[in-house]
C-alpha cells in the first residue's frame, strides 16, 4: 500500500514541486531496495537523481581535477614549507568519502574517555579560498589555522581530542599538514562499487554535484583514490588506512593498531558506541544506534548490471573492485 501511494504521488505532482518530485524518488527507491525490487529501485534512484541535478547544477570535472592539480603544486613548488606550523597538537581527522564508514568509526572513536565527537565540521571548507588555483597567502593561512584552534576551543571546551569527520577534508591534507605537522588523518574505505552505489542512493543537500551520475561518481573517487596515492607518498606518518569491511568483520582487531597510530590506550567502550547519546547529523544516525551494522556490504551485488559502466570505468582507472 506505501508503494501505490507513493507511485501516486509522484505521478500527481510530475509538473508541481521538483524538490518534492526529487525526496518522493528516492524515498521510493529506498522502499524498492528494501523489499528486494532492485531494479524498479534503481530507475527511482535514478530518476530522483536527475531531478536532483537540475536543482543542484551539473559536476565539473575538468574543475575538480584543475583544484587537485593546484593543491599538489602548492607542495612540489615548495610553497607549503614556507608555512609556518600553527601547533604541534595532534589533531585527528577521519577523511575519505562520504558514505565510507566515517560516522562509524567516529562513533567508537567518541566512546573512548579522551575522545569528542566534533562530526561533519566545515571550518576548512568554508575558510580556505573556494579555488585553490589562485595564489594564497601564507599568512592568510596561518591565520586559518589558529582560527581553527580557536573553533575547536570555543566550541568543545576540555576536550582532550576532537575528531573532525568531515570526509572531504582530504582536500585540504597537505594544507591541514603544513599548519599542524603532527596532524593525525584516517582515511576511511569500503568496497568502491558500495560506496559510489551508496552515493548514488542518497539524495544530499549542498553542492555535491558529483553524487547525481554514476560516472561522475567513478570520476571523483579515481581523482580522491589518486590524490590519496600522492599524500601516502609525502606524509606516510601522518595517514592510516582504515577499511569499512574490516572495521565491522573484526572492530577490535581493527581499531587496536588505529588506537596506537593516535597514541590512545584501548578501552572497551570503544565497542559500545551505540549506546552513546551524543547527535549524530549524518545519513548514517541510525545505522549507529545499533550493533553493527553489515547489510549494506556487498550490496552492489543487487544491481550488478546497471554498475556494470561505472565498474569497467573503475577498472580502467587501475581501482580494484
């Protein structure tokens, strides 16, 4: 009965309301999905996505790779050693994609005694320059980086450790780096095909122009797959590689060496996450609320043929899937 009158629905509102037209889309998808209709799930999936892009615009990508290609210049010029460092603090960031396994982590992470749940912080997003092809000042940057010190004091007072989960700060690594060298980033990751179906399957507010098509989705993640390549190669010390699957197969046996690389002793509340009663704003709120959650592994196994494009595109990147 939900589904006809969500069917309904939408075929009475076709020429009304596109933001509505665009939520009952997926909102129809997520009920398809979940009742095993895979393929009527994808065309809402689908059809939420192209409405979706005609609020949210088109991805760039010739853009996205010119700010990646920016970014790395600032090191290979030698532009980010002539940054003075803001602080030694160890700060923690959990980066990668969105839809990784970030809020997980950053969840048991949270439930050690020495560690706050900052969540989806958008300080470096929203204050560094918004094209990093043009020329920056190091002052300018420093002043960013003391001002995010500043953030963190006005906004969690006593904390101990804040994480800042805001997955796409793997943007602004070397930057990140250059003001707090002893900055900690755990670069969270899943299967690729789950984490770009995952994109694909939720409709998400702001500019991510990137989650609309499949393609674009496979683009971004072989530009972040290989911006990620390149930082390893400059900052091993500071980047530890954490994976989805691994993290809900054996959480301990995970978590344990990534406790050490942040220099923290092991506590078992770190397994108990879900009783935490701090807010939770991402898509993921309620998958940690409860013991671990694997049903979404191995899900783009349900839509095999339509990723069929995206994977051999991934292939064609040297991404293993």
């Amino acid at each position: 009965p939900i589904i006809v009158k969500m069917q309904n629905a939408i075929a009475s509102n076709r020429e009304n309301d596109i933001h509505a037209q665009t939520a009952l889309h997926f909102s129809l998808g997520k009920v398809l999905d979940d009742t095993g209709q895979y393929p009527r799930a994808f065309e809402q999936f689908y059809q939420g996505n192209e409405q979706c892009r005609k609020i949210i615009g088109s991805y760039d990508a010739a853009g996205q790779e010119a700010q990646l290609a920016a970014y790395k210049h600032m090191h290979l010029s030698g532009f980010l050693k002539t940054i003075e460092p803001v602080s030694d603090k160890p700060l923690f960031f959990i980066c990668g994609m969105f839809r990784s396994g970030s809020t997980l982590l950053e969840q048991m992470l949270a439930s050690h005694p020495l560690v706050t749940a900052g969540g989806e912080l958008t300080y470096f997003s929203q204050s560094l320059p918004a094209d990093a092809t043009q020329p920056m000042d190091t002052r300018q940057l420093r002043a960013v980086g003391q001002g995010y010190l500043d953030y963190l004091n006005a906004n969690f007072p006593g904390a101990q450790h804040v994480t800042d989960k805001r997955p796409d700060n793997w943007l602004y690594l070397g930057i990140i780096r250059a003001l707090f060298p002893n900055a900690r980033f755990i670069n969270t990751s899943r299967h690729p095909l789950d984490n770009c179906l995952s994109l694909f399957f939720h409709q998400f507010a702001g500019s991510m122009q990137y989650h609309t098509r499949l393609l674009d989705i496979g683009h971004y993640y072989a530009q972040y797959v290989g911006f990620m390549d390149f930082w390893r190669g400059v900052m091993p010390d500071n980047i530890y590689d954490l994976n989805y699957q691994s993290l809900t197969a054996a959480p301990r046996e995970t978590l344990e060496p990534l406790l050490q690389f942040l220099n923290l002793e092991w506590d078992d509340n770190c397994l108990q996450y879900y009783k935490a009663d701090n807010r939770v704003r991402t898509a993921s709120v309620w998958q940690v609320r409860q013991p671990l959650y694997q049903q979404a592994k191995g899900r783009w196994q349900n839509y095999e043929d339509a990723l069929s494009p995206l994977k051999q595109y991934l292939l064609d990147q040297g991404i293993t899937v």
